[in-house]
C-alpha cells in the first residue's frame, strides 16, 4: 500500500530518498495516549513495502494533554537506517515491515 502523497514529507538517508507521513490525526486510542505514535516510510522513487514505525511517545495531538515531542525528520532518518539494517527492502512489494521502537512507552490510565 503506497503512501498518499499529500502530507508526505521527502527525507534523503544515504542518498537515497523516502517519504514520510505522520497521522494529522491521532487514531481514537493514539487520541486517549493509550497506543504510541506511528508513522509510515516508502521509497520516493520506486514504493514497495512501508516501513511503518511506532514511536515511543504518544501522539502530538493527543486529546487528553499529554506532552509529547515533535517526530523530527532526524528521528525518521535514524528508523529508515535501523529498519534497513534489520532487513527492510522498500523496493520490494510486500507486507508493511513494522519496527518497534514503543520500549518505554507507558499508556496513559
């Protein structure tokens, strides 16, 4: 599944470039802080499997308040790196390649 190209966000890792895209809105349980943040990778050029990796913090427009951090394009370069060398291939069709990075997130009562 190819991400929408409205909203996304080009980013170059090691000459090769992707696109990102963080949810507007948080889910209904991103919204209560009850899941982390997730945001979704593909190839620029040539899409093929996502990457969709899942923060540990939880949505900046969450509803209740909780502080969260800004998804800065340095932290998506570090997940496109870390999911590469974990054996993501973005070229190739397929099913989406989850990474988890959630260690240390703590839902919110």
């Amino acid at each position: 599944m190819a991400l929408g190209r409205k909203g996304a966000r080009r980013i170059l890792v090691d000459g090769t470039a992707y696109r990102w895209r963080l949810r507007r809105r948080p889910t209904y349980f991103q919204g209560l802080a009850w899941s982390p943040c997730t945001f979704a990778v593909e190839h620029a050029d040539t899409p093929g499997t996502t990457l969709v990796v899942t923060t540990d913090q939880p949505h900046p427009s969450n509803w209740i308040g909780r502080e969260a951090g800004a998804v800065l394009p340095s932290h998506v370069a570090r997940a496109i790196e870390r999911a590469l060398r974990e054996g993501w291939t973005p070229t190739v069709s397929g099913s989406p390649f989850h990474l988890g990075l959630f260690a240390g997130f703590t839902p919110s009562p």
